[in-house]
C-alpha cells in the first residue's frame, strides 16, 4: 500500500455524548446502583475479614494482651477506617451522579466519554478543525457525526 508523502496520519480523541432517553436513564441508573451495592459488599467483607483477624490475634495472644498485640489491633482497627472512609466517599460520589442522572431532561445531550480515532491530513487543511469532531448516540446507536473528518 502506497502512502502518499504529503499525507500524515495522527490520533485525536473523539467525545462521545449521549441523548438522554428513557431508557438511556434506566441504564445509567442500574449501572449506578450496582456500583454501590458493590462498595457495600466490599464494606461488609472488610468488615468481616478485620474482625476475623483480630479475633485470631486475640486468640493466640496471651491475656491479657500485651502493648504489641493492642497496637496490631489498633494498625488493623487505622487501616480498614481509612480505607471504609475511601469507599464510603465513592459511594457518595455514585449517589450524586445518581441524583444527577435522576434530574436530566429527556432529549438533552450528555457527555459519555471519549475515545480514540486515527485520521489524515493534508498540506492545507485545518489541523484544529480536524481535531475538533465528537460524535453522538441515542441509545447505543451512532445518531449523527459532528466535526470535519
């Protein structure tokens, strides 16, 4: 395959928006809702596994336990709090976008993401033009192509 010299091939990103439908918000919705259901999955195993792991120092522990074995607790205790409170902040994060998607407008136009595309060019044309192109879905379906390919 002959390439002519005076074209030159490059990557841009695309954006890809979305019109809001009916059913375009019963999936964003489903798809927020199993997020959280599981971040509260994984705040109940951590839950369980933190307290497997002190009862099991506990038990192999003298009694009464000594400074090390509080402070092992403790360590334990300090990381699954930070990282119960990680969790919970994206929970917090879906259930705002839930809330966000709960309140969009029928017809409105929402960005869904981005993704790559290889094009060309040519001696003469606009770079910025060119880079400048986003397409748009209804329902999963490409609906229209905006921009200059």
């Amino acid at each position: 395959m002959d390439i002519p010299t005076s074209k030159l091939f490059l990557k841009r990103s695309i954006t890809v928006k979305a019109v809001v439908t009916h059913r375009w918000k019963e999936e964003a919705q489903q798809q927020l809702q199993a997020q959280i259901n599981q971040i509260d999955s994984q705040l109940q195993q951590m839950e369980m596994q933190a307290q497997r792991m002190i009862s099991e120092i506990q038990r192999q522990s003298m009694q009464p336990p000594g400074p090390q074995v509080l402070q092992q607790i403790e360590n334990i205790q300090g990381q699954v709090n930070q990282r119960k409170s990680e969790l919970l902040d994206q929970k917090n994060q879906i259930l705002q976008q839930l809330q966000q998607v709960q309140v969009l407008q029928l017809e409105q136009e929402v960005n869904q993401g981005q993704i790559e595309s290889l094009f060309s060019i040519e001696r003469g044309e606009n770079l910025v033009e060119k880079m400048q192109v986003e397409i748009l879905l209804r329902d999963g379906v490409l609906e229209e192509i905006r921009g200059d390919l």
